[in-house]
C-alpha cells in the first residue's frame, strides 16, 4: 500500500483572517495600482518563509495601504471596503493611501471648430 501525502502550504490566518485572500481582493480592485509596505503606516504581514505587503490584521482591525490609480479617494475606499467584506466580515477595515500613480496622460485633438480640445 502506498500513501502520498500532500503538505498544506502555510496558511496566512491571522486573528480569523486569510491575508492572502484579502491581498487577491484588493488587488482585484480598479482602484488599486498594488499594496505597498513602508511609510507611512508599514502595514505587512510577516508570515514563515514570506512578507505579504500592504496588509497588518491585529485586534480585530485589518490595516490596508496601497498605491492607488488616479481616482478619487471614496471610491477607492468604497472598492477596498467592498472587497474585504467578503473575506474579513467582523473586522474593521482601515485604508491608507500611500502613493498614487501619475494621471492618465490628457489628449488633445482639434474639434470640429478648429479649436483645442481635452480629454482625460
């Protein structure tokens, strides 16, 4: 008879929270570039063998810092809060904006009057 053993990867529960699935649903956000570790908050979670950036989880808050796209602040809020709900329903969710990435480049075009035209 043979038996196979299949060995767990190391799960990332802290305090009844899979911070690997919370990073995956931030990170599925429109309005989120990535996580970041560092200033202001350092948020990171130091797991066995690996770090996972942008993300603490202690005493039933979990801290999230990202690099956000060029959109407003609410809805980047609205998109994180939204996201962990699903996978951290009893905890209290707070986000924090480390960088934001530069505008979309605006493009000009002359319309039908000859004049200069933007575009976001």
């Amino acid at each position: 008879m043979m038996v196979t053993v299949v060995a767990r990867p190391h799960t990332a529960v802290v305090d009844g929270v899979d911070v690997d699935l919370v990073a995956a649903a931030v990170r599925d956000c429109l309005a989120v570039a990535d996580l970041v570790a560092g200033p202001p908050s350092g948020a990171a979670t130091y797991l066995p063998g690996r770090r996972i950036d942008g993300i603490a989880v202690a005493a039933g808050t979990v801290r999230i810092q990202v690099r956000s796209r060029w959109q407003p602040a609410t809805e980047l809020a609205t998109q994180i809060r939204s996201a962990t709900r699903v996978v951290a329903p009893l905890h209290r969710v707070e986000v924090i904006v480390a960088d934001i990435e530069d505008p979309p480049p605006i493009r000009r075009f002359h319309g039908p009057d000859g004049l200069e035209e933007r575009t976001p």
